[in-house]
C-alpha cells in the first residue's frame, strides 16, 4: 500500500473512504442483484476511474506522492463520464445506435472516456495495451484506406463513440461485465485472505508438507505460491509476495540463484491456470463460452496438475543432482499443529461447495468472504477487528484497478474488432494460411498468445486472443473449451516466456540472479505449460472428456509422461541420465502425455529402456567406487 495512503489527511482519508464504498457497493450487489448492467457496470468503472487517477501518478517521478490537481481533474472528468450515463439511462438504452444522432455531450463525453481509459490503463500497465487501443481506433477509422483482407467500408469517429461508449458492446462489453460482477469480488477475497494471514497459513502447511524433504524449500515454494497464486490473479505480484519469503530459503539450502528465481516464477505463473480459483481470464472465458465457471474448471484440473507435477518432479530431481536436503526439524512446522489449523481452507472449500450446488461465482465467492470472518474469529492471529475489515474493503477495491481498467481498455479493442469485422477476416486469413493444417493454425495461435502476453496482462491478453484467433480454431473443428484454454495457457506463461518474462525477472531480481538465465530456467521448469495444451486440443480425454476409463488412463500415463519429461529436462532420474537416456525420455514423455493405448505402450517400452541404461549406469558406477575403495585399502 502507498505510503502516504497511511497519513490521516483529508486526501487520504477520501481516497480510502472512496475505495470502501467501491467494495460495499459490490458485495451489496452480490447480495441483493446487480444493477441493469449499463448501470453496474458504469458504476464499476466509475469507480476503478476515480481511485486510479487518485492513486497512480503519471509518471515515476511523483511515484510514492500524493495525487496532484491533474490528477483530481481527470478523476474529475472521470465521474462526469460516467454519470452522463446513470443520470441519462433511460435514454442511453432506448436509443437505436446509429440511428438515434449522438449529442453533442455525448460526443464530447464519449471523446473524453476512451482518452481517459487509455490514459489510466498506460499509468497502470504501461503503453502496449493503450498503443493497441489507439491503433484500433485508427483501424475503424482508417481502415478503408487500407488494402486486401483489413479493408473495411470504414466509420466515422461518431460511429465509433457511439459503439464504444453507449452501448454493451465496447468498453461495456464482456471483459468490464465479468470485472464489475465477479472479478473484483474475488480480489476482495484475496484481501480478506491476505489481512486474515490465511495466506501465510498456506505458506506454513506447504512447509509441513515438503519442508524436510530433499530440496524442500524449492518444493514448499512450488505449493506455496500455487495455493496463494489461485488468489492473487497477478503472477508478478505472487512472485514479490511469496518469493521474498522462499528464494532466499531455496538460495540458502543449495539452489543456484537463477534456479531459485524460476521456481517462484513458474509456481507463481501457475496460479491462474489451477482451480478451484483462477485466474480473472477464466471468469471471461466463461461468458465467452457460456459454459459455467465450474465446469471449465474441471476441464481444466488435470493440465494444471501436470503443470505443477512437471516443476516439482524438476526441483525434486535437480535436488537428488546436487544431493541437497531438506530443512532443519526447528525450522519446519510441525504437521501435526499445521494441521489443526486445517479449517483455514473452509473458504476455498466454501466457493467450489457452493458452485457444485448451482450457485453463481459471485454468490460462491460473497459467501467465502463472510466465511473468512466468522472462521477466522477462532484464532487471535487470524481474527479480523474492523480495521482490519475495512484495510481489506480498502485493498480489495486498490487492487481491482490494474485489472479493470485493463478489462475496460481490451473492450475498445474488442469494439472494434466487433464493429469493423476484423476477427472474422483474421479468421479467414489463418485458415487461408494453415489450410487444414490444425498444428500449423494452433502454432500460428501460440506465437501470437505469448507475444501480446509479452506486453499485456494476461485477461487482455487472452481476450484479444479470444476475440481474433479462437474462432479460426473452432472453425477448423477444436473443440470450443480446448481451444479458449489453449489460448488462456500461451497467454499465462508469456510470464515466464523470454525476452519479456515478466515473472521470470521479477524472480531474478529477488534472487538477484542473471535474469536470461533465471528466463530460460523457467521456461524448462514450465515446459509442460508449453506441450501439453498442443495435446489437450487432439485428445480430450487430457480434458476429463469422454469415457471414464480413457480419462482414467489418460491421467495415469499423462502423469507418468510428465515424470519423464521432468527427469529429460533434469538429467537425472534413478541416477544420472546420458544423453541418449534423456532423448529416450523425452521422447517417452511425448507419447506417455498424449492419450491411447498405441502411444502409450511406445512410450513404456522408451522409458523402459531408458530406466535399463540407468540401472546399468549405476551398477558401472558402483563397481567402479567399489574398485577404487578396495585399492585404497
């Protein structure tokens, strides 16, 4: 939290009264319903405007102080954007868009909004998203200047006010819909999770669980920042906050710095692809979709599980390679304790309980914020007082902002992919390249997931991705799910993904490590983030989908696969592997992962025969230790 947030003066205090009432007002909805969505949805956005100006300055060097006149003007300007249309629904709904003639309040106000977003958005993310934002305005535009497949008949700056600021399909559309009614309840849940120290819970029970065993601050740093990482919606924001506790343990235990660095950024990364909470992309896909939250997630269980067996199994064996232990009995919680304090994961359990019963994600998620007071009562180190209530209202509402205005400047572009048809023409344009050539279409997919990823958090990232390139693939026969998770995964491990690895440098910087190195260390502890949604698409099985049995074989040799996959990126298993072993094992990985009977008996005999010039190896090995102690003597 800002310092100066913490001064009792008027500014201060405002802001934060501000930032409480935007949560009330949430919760208030989750319980009562929601406003007409015009109406929820202004409100939303009205406030995440207000406090953004008020809180994130326009450049670095007020950075640490106190909004400026500037600043107060365009929050300002904001709540007057806004209001035109509480103040003016009836007419802003029963007008015909297009038809109806824009006033000129409107077009003035309308001007104002997309500026100011773009503006709050380059303070809080940084210029490529607003870069795309303006180039897309230009598009609608400009576009009947430009030639072949972008061309469009072109639109006026009328047209597009009109389309992007009264109406539900520009920045009203379904990214700000799914921030206003469902997102931001569950960032205020991860502040009641975090004031609560239910956060620092998950921290200990990973440490009970892994602590002593070989490398078991790299494993307690694995579970750790994938429990708090499902909350936190942010995989830099993880790293800081659990990565300041476990890179140093990791360094301390025998871990290179760049390895320590990786670890926490690709656990932390894998937050937003793990149920039961991912994160906020998830909540959009299912508007996308239409398909209820709960059951993408259970689409999405067992890619997650993969993901976070490859990286532990890679830690697990890097620690055998090196022949480090795990932590001291006096440093390590005791299970017994830690598992007292078990009821701590009520609230979890409450939103999946309540979901399976039919609720929606915000009634779920409503009740697990009161489920943390009343469980958290229990204990005088957990039990929330009303500062600290009103310290999570408050961080709650500060920490949606990044998100929705990055919500709200996507629906610009989304507008006007909308308007001008452009996701239809790239659709069109990726089949006329791929033609029937699906890897060609999913590889063309990936490149383009990772480089927006690169400059955009990962929500927008995935949407535009959502809006421009799924489509193709469900043209060309993907199933709908698999291909919104193949473009929510390339969007999330962009992350950890070189040259711009977000997660990945801010893991080095702890670790003070070589951030290429820390990069690249992270793309291989991830690497099955990277394979496994190219499998999930042609295999649904990988999805829990189909028959019991094929989803049952499917998880027993996917988990096996990536088992062999971790030992080929290690090089090391039951003993050191050659380099031929470890090509044999990749390769066994490869067809363990992807599901039928065929490949999966391929992919026993490789591993099989890689285990035998293990076993050989280390018997030679033995001879030879043996030999020489016997000549010693």
């Amino acid at each position: 939290m800002r310092k100066w947030l913490t001064q009792g003066n008027l500014v201060a205090i405002t802001i934060k009264c501000i930032a409480i009432a935007m949560s009330l007002f949430h919760l208030y909805t989750a319980a009562f319903g929601t406003r007409p969505a015009l109406i929820q949805r202004s409100i939303h956005l009205g406030f995440v405007l207000v406090l953004g100006f008020l809180l994130y300055p326009a450049s670095k060097v007020r950075k640490g102080k106190g909004p400026n006149v500037v600043d107060a003007l365009f929050a300002a300007l904001s709540l007057c954007t806004v209001a035109y249309i509480w103040l003016n629904y009836e007419h802003v709904i029963t007008r015909i868009v297009w038809v109806s003639p824009l006033k000129a309040q409107e077009y003035v106000l309308g001007i104002l909004f997309l500026i100011l977003i773009v503006e709050l958005t380059r303070r809080t993310s940084g210029p490529a998203l607003p870069i795309i934002a303006v180039a897309s305005v230009l598009y609608g535009l400009l576009g009947n200047h430009l030639p072949g497949i972008l061309r469009h008949s072109g639109f006026s700056l009328v047209e597009i006010i009109d389309q992007l600021y009264l109406t539900t399909e520009g920045v009203f559309g379904v990214p700000i819909q799914v921030s206003a009614s469902v997102i931001v309840l569950f960032i205020i849940f991860g502040a009641f999770l975090e004031k609560s120290k239910i956060g620092d819970y998950f921290m200990r029970f990973a440490s009970a669980l892994t602590g002593r065993s070989a490398g078991g601050p790299a494993k307690m740093a694995v579970v750790s920042s994938g429990l708090v990482g499902t909350i936190s919606g942010s995989a830099v924001a993880n790293v800081v906050i659990t990565g300041q506790i476990s890179i140093p343990l990791m360094k301390k235990s025998g871990y290179r710095d760049y390895f320590a660095g990786a670890v926490e950024a690709v656990a932390s990364t894998g937050g937003q692809i793990m149920p039961p909470v991912m994160g906020a992309a998830a909540f959009v896909m299912s508007e996308y979709t239409g398909i209820p939250y709960l059951t993408i997630c259970k689409y999405a269980i067992l890619p997650a599980i993969l993901y976070y067996a490859a990286c532990y199994l890679m830690v697990h064996f890097e620690a055998l390679k090196l022949g480090l232990k795990g932590l001291p009995d006096n440093e390590v919680p005791k299970i017994s304790s830690v598992l007292r304090e078990a009821y701590l994961f009520i609230p979890i359990g409450v939103i999946v309980f309540l979901m399976i019963l039919g609720f929606t994600p915000m009634y779920a998620c409503l009740y697990s914020i009161l489920s943390v007071v009343l469980i958290t009562a229990f204990n005088r180190h957990t039990r929330l007082d009303l500062r600290a209530i009103l310290s999570a209202l408050e961080k709650g509402a500060v920490d949606t902002i990044s998100v929705a205005i990055t919500c709200a400047c996507a629906g610009i572009v989304i507008g006007i992919v909308m308007l001008t048809g452009l996701g239809l023409r790239l659709s069109s344009l990726i089949l006329g390249i791929a033609g029937s050539n699906v890897i060609l279409a999913l590889i063309l997919t990936a490149t383009v997931a990772l480089v927006l990823g690169m400059g955009l958090p990962t929500t927008p990232a995935y949407v535009i991705c959502a809006a421009l390139l799924v489509p193709a693939l469900i043209k060309m026969g993907i199933n709908v799910v698999a291909a919104h998770l193949f473009a929510l995964y390339f969007a999330v491990i962009s992350c950890i993904t070189p040259p711009v690895a977000l997660a990945s440098y801010a893991g080095a910087s702890l670790a003070n490590a070589n951030a290429s190195k820390t990069g690249f260390t992270a793309v291989k502890l991830g690497i099955a983030a990277y394979i496994v949604p190219f499998m999930f698409v042609f295999s649904p099985p990988l999805l829990l989908m189909g028959p019991a049995y094929k989803v049952i074989q499917a998880s027993i040799t996917a988990l096996i696969g990536v088992t062999c996959l971790a030992a080929a990126g290690e090089g090391w298993m039951i003993t050191k592997v050659t380099p031929l072993g470890r090509l044999l094992l990749f390769a066994a990985s490869l067809t363990l992962i992807d599901p039928g009977s065929l490949t999966d008996v391929l992919g026993f005999i490789l591993l099989g025969i890689s285990l035998a010039l293990q076993l050989y190896r280390r018997r030679e090995d033995a001879k030879r230790t043996f030999a020489g102690e016997a000549s010693q003597s």
